[in-house]
C-alpha cells in the first residue's frame, strides 16, 4: 500500500511465506519471474537466507539495466556492508546509509 502511495504501480511481493493479497509465495533463490521484469528488486532478509549469494543473484538477474537492488540489513559495520556489496557480482554500490526508524543516524 506505501509503495502505491509513493506512485509505484504493479508491485509483487514475494516470500517463502504467503500473504495474499499483497506477497505470494516463491523461493528468493529460484524467482519464477522472467530476466529484466522488474524496475527494484528488494529485501530485508539477504542474509538470513540459506544462500545469499544464489538470492543476489535473483536480484540482479530480474532487475532491468539501469534498476535497483536494495539491501536492509540490521545494525552493521563498513565490513558486513563489503560483503553483502561483493555478493552483487553485476552491479555496483550507489550508496549506503546508517540511520534509525527513528531518522536519526
């Protein structure tokens, strides 16, 4: 519903856990989605999936040229936020922010 407020049409939820109407069920390391279908790809969970590099690579392969793959991890540091960058073999860091829900960094 947010993304829709925020002017984002046709968007697809997908986890290993159903929650119609919003997020069908599908494996993030087998997406049953074409190559280039999607505009942004997104998670929460990259690392605490059983294979985050095969997951990365899902991302990118269903993301267009010129999309985006975005990463939310928890409380992390310079190092965990190399490695989660080095999984994502096609692509390349725009940014990386530290902030709180709270919007305080």
């Amino acid at each position: 519903m947010a993304l829709s407020k925020m002017g984002l049409k046709n968007v697809i939820g997908v986890e290993l856990i159903e929650s119609l109407p919003l997020v069908s069920r599908a494996n993030p390391h087998n997406v049953p989605f074409f190559d280039r279908a999607f505009d942004v790809a997104f998670t929460g969970h990259l690392m605490a999936t059983l294979y985050p590099l095969r997951n990365a690579e899902e991302m990118e392969r269903t993301v267009r040229k010129g999309g985006v793959c975005v990463v939310v991890v928890d409380e992390c540091g310079e190092e965990k936020v190399n490695e989660i960058v080095r999984l994502f073999r096609r692509s390349r860091l725009l940014s990386s922010s530290d902030f709180t829900l709270n919007g305080r960094r």
